[in-house]
C-alpha cells in the first residue's frame, strides 16, 4: 500500500512535467501503433471468434448458428482431431527432443570450446532460411527415387517414400522444424548462460557438488527468464506450424495440423469462413493460455528487478 | 546486457586454451570427444544446404542416373543464370524490398517510440500496453486472415496508390499487416533493452527541460543504436522470409515477393530438381549474407529480450 502512494505521488509530479506538446506527442505516437494493433490483430482475432459462431460463406449473408460449428468440429470433421493430435506431438517434439537438445548444444558451447564462433554460425544458420527453401530441401534429401537419403540406403525394390507415407511423414517434418528451431534454443539459451555469474558455479564445486550437480541444481534455476521464453516459443511455433506442411504438399495426406485447415477452410473453394473461424477460435484461446502464463511470468520478473 | 554478451562472446572467439580452463574452471577431460561431438552436429546441419549447392551444380541427367548422392561427372553454373532468368527472380525482388524496406523501417520507429513510453516515460498502464503489443505478435496469424481479408477488399485506394484501387492486391496491404503484426516484437526487445539504459542521462536532460520527443529522438535512441540494427536485420529476414501474408493479400502474380517466385520453377508435368536447387539457394542468398555480416548483431538481437542477468 505505502508503496501503491509512492507511486501514484510520482506519477502526479510527471503529470505536472508534460508540457502540452508532450502529450501531442505521445498522443499521436502512442496512438498510430495502438489504433494499428488493434485493426490488424486484436479486431480480427476478436471478429474470427465472433465469425465462428455464424454460417458465413464469404459472400451471403451472415447467419447466427450458435455453437453449431464447434459441434460439427468435434464431431463430424473427420481432419480436426488428426489435426490436434499432430499439433500436441508437434509441441511434444520440439518440448522433449529439439529444446533439450540445442539447451545441451549451447551448454557444450559454453563450456569455452574452441572455433565456438565457428559451431554457433553453423547451427544458427537454418534459422535465416525461408521455409519455403527448408520445404524443398526436404524434398531433395527425402524424395522417393532419387532422394539423397534413399540412394543411400539403395533399396531399389521397395524405396521409402518418407514424405507421402502417411505414418512417417509427419516425423519427417518435425525434425526439418527442429533443424531450424534446435539453432534459435541454442542462442537464446547461450545468451543466457554467459550472464549466469561465475561465483555461483564456484560456490557449488566447493560445495563439492560435480558438473552435473551444479547444472541441474544451480545453473538451470537461475535461467528461469531463458525457460520461460523458450517454453512459449516451443509451444508457439507449434502451434504456428505452417509453411513447411504446406511447401511440401499443403498439409494434406497425414499432414494435418489446425492452421492448415483453418487456410483450407477459408481460402479454399468450400470458403466455409464461419467453420474455419472456430478452428481459428480454438487455436486462439490455447495459443492466448500460453502467452498469458508466459507475460505473467516475464512481467512478474520484471517487477521484481 | 548486451554489452556483456557482445563482451563474452568476443573474448570466447579466438579462445587461447589459458582462458578456456583458467581461474576457477577445472580441467575438462573429454574436450576431443566434444570436438568431434560438435563438429559431427555442424555437419549434419550443413548438410542440407552443401547437398543442395551441389545438386544445383550438377546436370539434370546425371543426377537423375545416378541419383544426388555420386561423384560428379560435370560441374557448371549453368542452373543459377537459367534460375535466375526464368523466374524472373529480379522483377520479385525489387518486389521484396518495395514490400520490406519500408515495412521495417516503419515497425522500428513505431516500436522504439512505445518502448519508450514504456519503459521510460511515466504514463498510466504503461504495463498493460507492453501486455497488449508482445501478446497480439505472438498470436497465430490464420486467426486475423478472413476479417482482414474482408476488411482490406472493402477499402478503396485511389488510383496513383493501388492499380487494384482497393487495398486488397496492393503492396500497402503487406506493409500495413506485417507492420502491425511485427510492432509487438519490437517493442518487447527494445523495452528490455531501454530498461538497462543508465537513467540518469535521461534526468539530466528533463532537468535541462527536454521534452518527450527530444528525450526520445536525440537522448534515447542514439544510445539504443545496437539494438536496432540487430532488430533490423532480424525483421529484414522474417519479412523476406514471409509468403503467408503475400500469398493471401495478393492477387496479381507480378507483384509476388521473391519466396514465392521459386513456383515459376516448378514446371506443370515435369520439374527439373537441380533447377529449383539453384533458385533456391539465390532466393537464401541475401538472408545468408545478411546473417553472415551482420552476425554478431544478428545473434545479440535474438538474445536482447531474453537475458536479464
């Protein structure tokens, strides 16, 4: 409370510093980015859910059908839960292999190896490329009959058709997404560990806690800020997952996931704009728990600093 | 923040064994296996990219006998003039920067004035507002596609603006949506990093009777140089990289930008892999290059937001 008074105190004394081309200012400069995030993201977020519960067909007029749509979808949309389930083993992927996995990259970097520099470049690099080429790329190394993979293996009877065989494709995929989301981990994480202060890996080894002692019980809590942030853009960018499912052959054929039918169900000739938006609707509110347990936690951080 | 990553990271470069195992650091056993460790990793990821230099090196017929993994018979840089010519790579290039240039120089002064505000101005809900741009960029962007969509076809541009005279099929589309979506990124990154800014230049110069605007333009953002240049170069890379907004916002097909482009590649029965290989690897080649000299920058712009100390 005392400190609820101090603040508000402040705030008076700087209420009384703005001149009135101070506010001008901050009213023209706040407002442009404000009044644009809110006709580009936060209206038609709020319009898509508000469009789900309609019929809409793009062209017609709009009908109110309640919860109709969210029914169809769970029950009689054969795509929707291959769709989820291919979402959920997607954040599972990159959560339990490709994050652990460019977390231990970044730690042996760390650990003061030499050409670092060198390493670090190489596994940042399929970051700055465009999905479209890391789509294609797939193709090249995993396509049926003159794929780089099965000239390899040279089975010429019965060549594995990686990216159409419907029970293999989809790992085929996962793992193109974490050739690139394995690199981004790995720099945040390398960015975090160089700010974990010394003293308290040393205080541990007196302690005679060993190497791995010390990394679980001291170096990782202190990362909570890095955890965080990789948690949610783990889960973020599988949710998001789009580009490389569509560049390879539009998400279709054991390539499902939630924002392909949501383009399929829009753009597509069927333009079922009102059932696409519950989809919409749902991947909304699962990608909304995720951000807000994340800026609650950042901005508690911040708070307490 | 960043000076101490910028600071560490140069000093880990050229790595005099001293340093590595010095003061307070135990010996490591096992530094060979690490080595072969990591350089095994580094290959692997490379892979991709050398497996595709050299299919587009490599003629058609050969690779289709002998498949992409053999030893070269012929070696050209026939494929990158073909790629090059065929799709018209130029035309949507200049397309790209039309599209991107101005899209990141305007997020980046959008952002940097709120992250401002935020983080050094003291105005009401200053909280909220750091909340309500950082949540709206991390949404999925399918969910704002049918009312934008909608919305962009009912608004007319005169002629001079958009020859399409809506904004649906105009550039100002693209601009416009990856403006808004990327501000909230920005804003994140550079109000963390105006937070570790010294607060007492600031004072000094409110106490010399500076306002807002003087603050911001000749007192903050100077300082806030490595920030934006990293943020520059990162938004560069994700707006090049992006076709989802291109591909639903336009129309026309000469007004594409460069990623969709390698489709003009893709022949209708036939389509010639070495071909795509090699116009693949020019539509990579800015954003490799970008990455390649601007690393450091590159590398300090992801971690900005993320390392508190």
């Amino acid at each position: 409370m005392p400190q609820k008074t101090a603040r508000r105190a402040g705030r008076r004394a700087t209420a009384r510093r703005f001149t009135r081309r101070d506010i001008a200012v901050l009213g023209v400069l706040l407002g442009i980015p404000v009044l644009l995030d809110i006709v580009i993201v936060w209206g038609p977020a709020l319009a898509s859910v508000g469009l789900s519960f309609t019929s809409w067909d793009g062209i017609g007029d709009i009908h109110w059908v309640g919860g109709d749509n969210y029914e169809n979808l769970v029950q009689d949309y054969p795509a929707f839960w291959p769709a989820v389930r291919h979402n959920l083993l997607w954040i599972g992927f990159l959560g339990l292999v490709a994050t652990p996995f460019g977390l231990f990259l970044a730690v042996l970097i760390d650990r003061g190896v030499r050409f670092s520099r060198f390493y670090q470049s190489v596994l940042y690099m399929p970051v700055v490329l465009s999905l479209a080429v890391v789509g294609f790329m797939a193709q090249l190394l995993l396509g049926t009959d003159q794929g780089v993979v099965n000239t390899i293996l040279d089975d010429r009877n019965d060549p594995v058709d990686w990216l159409g065989d419907s029970s293999i494709n989809l790992w085929m995929m996962m793992l193109a997404a974490s050739w690139r989301h394995v690199g981004y981990v790995m720099i945040l994480y390398l960015a975090g560990l160089k700010s974990v202060d010394p003293a308290l890996k040393e205080a541990a080894a007196i302690d005679g806690a060993n190497e791995r002692q010390t990394f679980f019980r001291v170096t990782l809590p202190t990362l909570r800020p890095v955890n965080v942030i990789v948690g949610v853009i783990t889960v973020i960018e599988a949710l998001r997952a789009f580009d490389i499912v569509y560049a390879v052959n539009k998400g279709r054929n054991g390539l499902e996931l939630l924002s392909v039918l949501i383009t399929d169900n829009i753009i597509g000739e069927a333009s079922r704009i009102g059932f696409g938006s519950a989809i919409a609707a749902v991947l909304l509110v699962v990608s909304l728990g995720f951000i807000v347990t994340f800026l609650v936690q950042e901005l508690r951080g911040a708070r307490e600093k | 923040m960043t000076a101490d990553i910028r600071a560490t990271a140069r000093s880990v470069e050229p790595a005099p064994p001293a340093r590595a195992s010095g003061p307070g650091r135990p010996p490591r056993r096992g530094r060979f296996g690490v080595h072969i460790f990591l350089s095994a990793v580094s290959l692997l990821f490379l892979a991709p990219l050398l497996l595709a230099v050299y299919a587009s090196l490599r003629p058609y017929e050969e690779t289709a006998q002998h498949g992409y993994f053999s030893f070269p018979k012929k070696l050209s840089f026939d494929y990158y003039r073909e790629a090059y010519t065929e799709s018209g790579m130029g035309k949507y290039f200049m397309n790209t920067l039309i599209i991107a240039v101005p899209a990141v120089i305007i997020t980046l002064f959008l952002a940097a004035f709120v992250a401002f505000a935020v983080a050094r101005v003291n105005i009401r809900g200053s909280l909220f507002l750091l909340m309500f741009f950082t949540a709206g960029n991390l949404l999925p962007p399918q969910v704002l596609v049918t009312p934008l969509y909608v919305l962009f076809l009912k608004i007319d541009l005169p002629w001079w603006m958009s020859d399409s005279m809506t904004l649906y099929d105009s550039y100002w589309a693209v601009i416009i949506v990856n403006i808004g979506f990327q501000v909230g990124f920005c804003v994140f990154v550079l109000s963390n990093f105006m937070r570790t800014l010294p607060k007492e230049i600031l004072e000094a110069a409110i106490v010399d009777g500076a306002g807002v605007w003087t603050q911001f333009w000749r007192i903050t953002l100077p300082l806030c140089r490595p920030a934006i240049a990293a943020l520059a170069t990162l938004e560069f890379t994700w707006i090049y990289n992006d076709f989802l907004w291109a591909l639903i916002f336009i129309s026309n097909p000469d007004k594409l930008p460069i990623t969709s482009s390698l489709n003009n590649l893709r022949g209708q029965f036939f389509t010639d892999y070495n071909l795509l290989a090699a116009g693949s690897i020019l539509v990579a080649l800015p954003t490799i290059l970008v990455f390649l000299l601007l690393q450091r920058h590159f590398i300090a712009g992801l971690t900005l937001g993320s390392s508190k100390g």
